[in-house]
C-alpha cells in the first residue's frame, strides 16, 4: 500500500523535496542545541518551558480533534464520514508523532528519555501523558492503517480492528484530559490551575482537529480528484463551529472568575496576556488577534456555509485554526510563566535555533501526513472508481 | 558557652542519625550508577509523594531551618557569606546572567519572598531586609509529585527533598511545579568557560561533583555533609548569631524546636499545602 506514496506528479514531490529541506534545517539547529544545551533557546529559569512544549500541548489537541471524525462514523453511522474518518486517524498519527517530537527536542537529557519507563512513577502526571500518547498513536496506526489495508485488499476489515477503534475513541478524550492535568495539578500557578482547563483543552481541540482537517481536504479538492462532498464539508463546519464557540465561552467563563473575584493572582497572567504587566507586553498583540480572529472565523465559518462558498470556508478554517493555535500554542504554556511564583515578569522570545527546530518539526509531522493521505486518497479512489 | 556546647553535641546525635543515610547520600551523589541498586539503604524510590493532606507523622526525622530575618538585617554581610559558602561548596557555577542562571540559596525583597502577604503600609525596614530563600524541602512537595522519573525525591530519613543528577531528564516538570522558584536547570554546560577562559565554577571543590548539563539542581540542605556530621555549610557561615537555626522539627527538645515554639514566624506561601520546612522570623 505504502507505494502510492512513492509514485506522484512533480508538485507532490515538490512539496515533498520543500518539507525535507525545512526539515534538514531544523536538523542543523538541533544539532546545535545537542551540542550546547538548552541555553540555545530562549527559555530561562522564570521561563522553563518554551515553544516546544507549547505546541507540543497544541498538537496533542490536533491529534484528539480526529475523534470528531471516528465518532461519528463509527459509533452513530453516520456514512457521510466514511470517506475521510481516515483523514482523522492519519491526522491524529502525524500530530502525536510531532508531540514527541516536540518532547523529545524540549529535554535537557533526551538520552535519558527512558528513564520515565525504567522508573514507572504513577504520581506523576507526565508519566501517564506518555504512556496515553504512544498508546493513541498505537491505537491509531493499527486501526487506521488496518482498516485503510482492507480495504485497498477489496476486504472488510476484521471485528477486532472495529474494537481497536472503538477504544481510540475514549482515548482520545484521555490525551487531551491528562495533557491538561500536567497543568492544572500544579499549586502555584494560578492561571493553569481551573477545573475547566481540561473541558477548555477538548474544546479546543474539537475545533482546531477539523478545522485543519477541512483546510487541507478542500486543498485536495482542487489539487486531486478526491472530494469530501457538500454534506461532510457542511457537517464538518457545524462541528468546527461549535466547538469553537464553546471555547471561547469557555475563555470567558475564565475571564469573569478572575476580574469578577479581583484575586490577583488570577488576574495577573489574563492581565500580561490581553494588556501587559509591569511594561511587558510581548503576547499582546497575538492574543487579541487570537479573540477578534476566532470571532471573526466563526462568524464567517457559518456564512461561507450558507453561501456556499468554499474560499469562503476555507479562510475561515485558516482563522480559526490560527486563532486556536495563538490561544493554546502561545498564550496557554508561555503565560502560565508570567508573572513567575515570585511575581517577577520576565518575557520569553524565542531564539533563532529554537524556531528553526520548531519549523523541523512540524515539517516532519507534515511529511508524514503528506505521505499517509497520499496513500488514503489513492486508495479511497482506486476502490471507488 | 554550655549553651552552645548543648547545641553542638544535639548536632552531633542529629548528624549521627543522618549519617544512617550516608551510603544513600553518597551513593546518589557520587557514583553514576543506579540508584536502586542499593536497594537497602537507598532513598524511598516508589514512596516519594506521599503523604497527602495529614500533618506530618511525629515520627523520624524532619529537617527544617528557621531563619532570622532580624539578624541577617543587622548584619547585611551574612547573606552574602551564606550564598558563597553554599554556591562554592556545590560547585554552583556563575555565568554572570539572569537568563541561565543557577542558584541554591539567595536573597530576595520581602515582595518577591512573600507574595502572599499584604504589602500595603509594611513598615519601610521590613522591605530593606534581604530574606534568604532557599528550596524549602516541603513535607507535601509539588516537584516530587510531578517527576516522572523520582529524580527527585523526598528523603525517608530526613525529610529532605533530593535529586539524583544522574536520573533526571530535564524535562523541567519540577520547576513548573515547585511554588518558590527553587529550582535551576542546567541550561549549557556548567564544567565549561566563558569567552574570556574564565570557568563558571571558579573554585572547583572535589569533593562534590559537578552536574552536567540539561538536568535540573537545587539546595539539597547539605545531605553530603551531615552525612560526615557538619552542618550545613550556610549554618556554619553564620556561625554563633543564629542568624540560621538548623535542627529537626520532629524532635520536641531540638533547639530549632524551642525556637519555633518561642517566637513567631511564618512560611511562605503556606496555604498552598506544600508545608514547607523552612520557618521566618520577621
Ligand atoms: S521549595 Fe520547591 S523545590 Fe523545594 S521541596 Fe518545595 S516544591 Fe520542591
Ligand atoms: S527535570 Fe529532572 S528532576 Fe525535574 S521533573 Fe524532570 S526528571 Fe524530575
């Protein structure tokens, strides 16, 4: 099945030959960083987590967003999905693939990674984050490429290959609930320490998942044969819409029990975020963008729909997602740090080697979804035609 | 002078029983090999993070440190004693920023140390004194619970929070967790020097290992040296103004006991739940 991958037209490997090379730069820094240690990036004491664990966080909520997909189709029949509930499962195999990653690249010892096997510590939230994580990516390369494997044979997949799917199904919810438990556990830092980070963190991911899901599918609808139809694109908006929607109550929900109750400490990091601290103001402008743009995403998700047009949609997706990735892959991990337990304010950037290894990443996690919708679509239209 | 000689000899017992963890201690901070090799004495691997909302059993040892503000106010020349001892000691390396900075021990304003507090119409002396801060080796502590490899861990002999630099993978949990901002990371390589040649460590002291980069540090109260029954090294640099009083807070006769009993402090931070084991006279 894997050849559909290695036969294409001139834009697909140009495509391909354009993420290896992103790829092979992140490569080069992270030599870097192997040789120099962590002090390449811009994190510092008050700052201890940068960039890579904050997309990492993002990318776990990509990775649980293919459930909207599954769910559907599997649990409700819902047919209409039956074309690209593989889109989903392949999406949640390239994103928890960059979350470790991302794991991995933020490590100060990352040869010493197994550690956390050697010495299994149920108390700690970090070791059930991992063992959730490679069990979805497990889960989800057996029953996606299972399934997909089936059918390119002209077969119906085995029943057990039905039970590995209907398990991914809760699992999902459990990476996004314990990935929030990493943060929401933690005394001392008030602005990750709410009940409703973890609704917040589904939420979230419920829109963003599909949200790129669609961008892409109806990219392959003008650069393939392969069309998800009108019904799913509807539905699919419906889902994103919401989702969304529910977000950001959510986020407003945070904001009235913070400037409602005046604690300060719950205040403050709302305070850096939306309008500076003590003069330091550098996420500011991102997460302002992040509330007008999400707004203005889902009112034209809804609108696009009801004129039909697919730009329309398509935009919209791109905003949305944006906006999700700015409130979660930015403003969620880096404000948790500001101000610092000592209430000191120091602003992180990050540093040039740090993107570069950041952009590798998400190269390599796009290569692979490249590859493995290369393969789905062929096979979905081969066994159509 | 009797006085002083009680305290001395009750230090002795202490170190005495805290020698009962040397092969630990030294095991952790000498060899590189596993730590659950010497399962017999090795620290609570499996254990740590326990101990859940219930005040701490009155049994075993409990270190903790009461620390005067007043004296350290008197005398503004101990602080800066106290940090040289214990960063020199540890080997505690200096690159002369804020960005990659590694300290044990150090001093703080009364705003930063106590944000819990009200600041609103502090008398003026309080917010000139400099309050030492150091890890507070809590009885109930967020970083043991958050790492996933019981690099660090909390000692079943003492009650101290420790780490084993040759287990942790510098995932940094722990500093996400700790509610003090106790902890430093090895952000480059501590061993290494500076453009000019100079080493960050400027006096290497043998007797302690480095770490490597990438792995996590903090104040370890000393465990390497109550272990050879000193005390730690910031206590001695205050040497007879009790400026720092050092003792275990399960012992009823200890004299950090009589002090604690004696005069009032406070933690910082408390209602967190951490119960820290560090006490402030202010
Ligand atoms: S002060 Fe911080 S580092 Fe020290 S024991 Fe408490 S939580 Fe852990
Ligand atoms: S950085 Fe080291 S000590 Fe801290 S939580 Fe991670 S493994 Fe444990």
């Amino acid at each position: 099945m894997i050849e559909k991958a290695l036969s294409g037209s001139n834009r697909y490997w140009a495509w391909i030959i354009f993420l290896l090379a992103i790829m092979g730069v992140g490569g080069m820094f992270y030599v870097q960083q192997w040789n120099y240690g962590l002090g390449i990036t811009g994190m510092s004491r008050d700052v201890s987590w940068g960039v890579y664990i904050s997309q990492f966080t993002f990318l776990v909520g990509v990775a649980a967003g293919g459930l909207m997909l599954v769910l559907p189709y599997y649990l409700h029949n819902y047919k209409v999905f039956g074309r690209i509930t593989i889109l989903g499962e392949f999406m949640a195999i390239a994103a928890v693939s960059m979350c470790l990653m991302f794991i991995i690249a933020d490590l100060g010892q990352p040869t010493r990674a197994l550690n956390v096997l050697i010495h299994p510590t149920p108390h700690s939230m970090l070791f059930w984050d991992m063992i959730v994580l490679n069990g979805y990516l497990f889960l989800n390369v057996v029953g996606g490429w299972g399934v997909l494997h089936a059918q390119y044979k002209g077969l119906k997949y085995a029943t057990w290959l039905k039970w590995i799917v209907y398990l991914s199904i809760p699992w999902a919810i459990s990476i996004h609930t314990v990935t929030a438990f990493l943060y929401c556990g933690l005394p001392g830092r008030h602005f990750w320490l709410t009940a409703i980070l973890a609704p917040r963190f589904l939420a979230s991911a419920f829109a963003a998942g599909p949200a790129l899901l669609l961008f892409i599918a109806l990219i392959m609808k003008r650069t393939t044969k392969f069309d998800v139809g009108q019904e799913a694109t509807s539905k699919l908006v419906t889902i994103i819409g919401y989702a969304a929607l529910i977000n950001f109550f959510f986020v407003a929900c945070e904001m009235f029990v913070a400037y409602y109750s005046q604690i300060p400490g719950h205040m403050h990091t709302l305070d850096y975020l939306f309008w500076g601290l003590e003069g330091k103001d550098n996420l500011v402008p991102w997460m302002r963008f992040s509330v007008f743009g999400g707004a203005i995403g889902i009112a034209l998700l809804f609108l696009a729909r009801a004129r039909k047009t697919e730009v329309g949609i398509m935009v919209a997706c791109a905003l949305i997602f944006v906006s999700l990735w700015i409130d979660k892959g930015l403003g969620l991990v880096l404000g948790g740090f500001v101000p610092s337990p000592l209430e000191r304010v120091t602003e992180y950037y990050p540093s040039l080697p740090e993107i570069g290894i950041t952009m590798g990443i998400w190269s390599a996690g796009f290569l692979i979804l490249t590859i493995l919708y290369k393969v789905a679509i062929e096979v979905k239209l081969e066994k159509e035609a | 002078m009797d006085a002083k000689r009680r305290d001395f000899l009750k230090m002795a017992g202490l170190s005495a029983l805290a020698g009962l963890t040397a092969p630990a201690a030294v095991h952790m901070l000498v060899n590189k090999g596993p730590f659950q090799a010497n399962a017999a004495t090795a620290a609570p691997v499996g254990e740590a993070g326990e101990g859940g909302h219930e005040a701490a059993p009155a049994t075993g040892v409990r270190l903790g440190m009461v620390i005067d503000i007043k004296k350290f106010g008197e005398n503004q020349e101990l602080a800066r004693q106290c940090i040289e001892a214990c960063h020199s000691i540890h080997n505690v390396p200096d690159y002369g920023n804020a960005k990659d900075e590694i300290k044990w021990i150090w001093t703080e304003d009364y705003e930063h140390a106590f944000t819990d507090q009200s600041q609103y119409k502090r008398n003026t002396t309080l917010h000139e004194l400099p309050i030492m801060t150091l890890c507070n080796h809590c009885d109930n502590p967020p970083c043991v619970r958050a790492c996933p490899t019981q690099a660090t861990f909390k000692s079943k002999k003492t009650g101290a929070v420790l780490m084993d630099y040759h287990r942790c993978i510098g995932c940094r949990f722990c500093m996400a967790a700790c509610p003090y901002g106790a902890r430093s990371f090895n952000w480059r390589d501590p061993r290494g020097k500076d453009a000019k040649g100079q080493p960050f460590i400027k006096h290497l002291n043998a007797d302690f290992p480095t770490r490597t980069r990438g792995v996590v540090e903090k104040c370890n109260f000393c465990a390497e040296r109550l272990a050879v029954g000193k005390q730690p090294a910031c206590v001695e640099a205050c040497g007879d103004t009790g400026a720092l009083v050092f003792g275990d807070l399960n012992d009823p006769s200890s004299p950090i006991s009589k002090v604690l009993a004696e005069n009032f402090t406070i933690q910082r931070n408390a209602a967190l739940g951490t119960k820290p084991s560090l006490f402030y006279i202010i």
